[in-house]
C-alpha cells in the first residue's frame, strides 16, 4: 500500500509541479506520506551511487577514468592546493613567528606526500593510460589541454623534489614533529640553494596559474557546453 501510495504522490506531485510549483511543494509537504516518499527517493539516491561506486573500473577505459586515477588526481590536487596555500601565507609571515614554522612543517610534510605520490601517478599512466579527451572539445580545446596537462605532470615532478633538494642541502637533518626525519643529503653552496629557491617559488605560482587556467576550462565544459569532461573526474 506505502508503495502505491508513493507512486500516486509522485505522479501528482510531477503534474502540479509542470503547472505550480507552488502547489506542488504545499502538496507534498502536507501528504500523510511524506514520510514515506523522501525515504523511498533518498533509498533509491542511495542505491544509485552505490551502484555507480561499484560500476566504476579500478583501472582507466578508452571513454573513462578508472577509481586509482580519480583518487590520485583529487589527492595531488588538493596537496597542491594546500601546498600553493601556505607557501603565499608564510611568505607574509615573519620567521620570528611561531606560526611561520608550525605552517614550514606542513608544508614539508605534505610535500613529502606528493614527493611519493608523483612517482605513482607515472607508474599508474604507463600501465593504465588516461583515456582520450571528450569529444565534446574542440580540435584546439584538445591541443592546450594536452599541453598543461604536460606542464602539470613536470611541475608536480619538479615542484616538491627542487624543494625537498633545498630543505635536505642545508647541512643538518630536520625533523617533522618528532616522528618524520629528513636526512641531509648534501650541502650545497649558497647559490646553488638560491637557485632551488627560486625554482620552486616561480614554478608554483606558475601552476598556481595554470590551475585556474584548468578549473575555468573545466566548468566551462561544465556548465556550458554540457558536456561529461567533469563528470569523468568525479565520482
């Protein structure tokens, strides 16, 4: 009976809703089965995205992105994010304040992260290639896409190694908290550090840049020429 019930308040609510949407939420929020309804949507809600995890490939498709890459991407973007973050704040700060270090050792640790996690993104793209571009793109939508895509992939290379070379020339290890110790591998001149510096610094406002550059694209595909490049990158 509930499930007829849920049927004939569905039907009703989708025929006042093309003529009132007024009406059509008054009528719905005062059916006795109101109760009943929301559960059953939010059940089959449920069951959609269950299915759609379970669906999803591990590995990447000619048409789709598999669950690794999806999780690697939303992980290295977000460390990067982070990473962009509390590099522009620190460079406000004064290394006599008690915050510029506690933000110096999260940001070493969450670059140590995406020091690791880099090496897996490429051992991940030989054996499972990323698919071709939409369809939806434009023959020179295709062509920058490809290119910052080649650019991010040498920035998150050379990125977090140019800083990981700066912190490990310094001439004495550095802890993380007490648990992560990072050696020191070498001691490099002054110049030399100087360098590291500025690479790592232009290079991630350069992909700070470059992101903004992707996520416009993005929700313009989105959004306006409707089309699933988003969709592939989310789950």
């Amino acid at each position: 009976m509930a499930a007829k019930d849920n049927i004939f308040y569905l039907t009703m609510y989708g025929w006042l809703y093309r003529s009132d949407p007024v009406a059509a939420l008054v009528f719905l929020g005062g059916s006795p089965v109101r109760a009943n309804f929301l559960t059953s949507l939010s059940r089959a809600a449920h069951s959609d995205n269950v299915n759609a995890l379970t669906m999803m490939n591990v590995r990447n498709t000619a048409q789709d992105y598999g669950l690794i890459s999806r999780l690697m991407h939303w992980l290295i973007a977000l460390s990067i994010i982070a990473l962009i973050s509390m590099g522009w704040y620190m460079a406000r700060l004064s290394d006599e304040d008690v915050l510029y270090w506690r933000l110096l050792d999260l940001h070493e640790l969450i670059g140590l992260q995406l020091l690791l996690l880099v090496p897996l993104k490429f051992v991940w793209l030989y054996f499972s290639p990323n698919p071709s571009y939409s369809s939806g793109l434009a023959s020179w939508e295709r062509h920058i896409a490809r290119v910052v895509h080649i650019l991010f992939l040498m920035m998150m290379a050379v990125i977090p190694f140019s800083g990981f070379l700066f912190v490990a020339s310094n001439g004495e290890p550095i802890e993380l908290y007490g648990v992560i110790t990072i050696p020191d591998i070498a001691q490099f001149s002054r110049s030399v550090r100087d360098t590291l510096s500025d690479i790592h610094y232009y290079l991630s406002y350069t992909c700070a840049g470059l992101i903004m550059l992707h996520v416009s694209a993005a929700l313009k595909h989105h959004f306006m020429d409707v089309h699933s490049s988003l969709r592939r990158m989310t789950f």
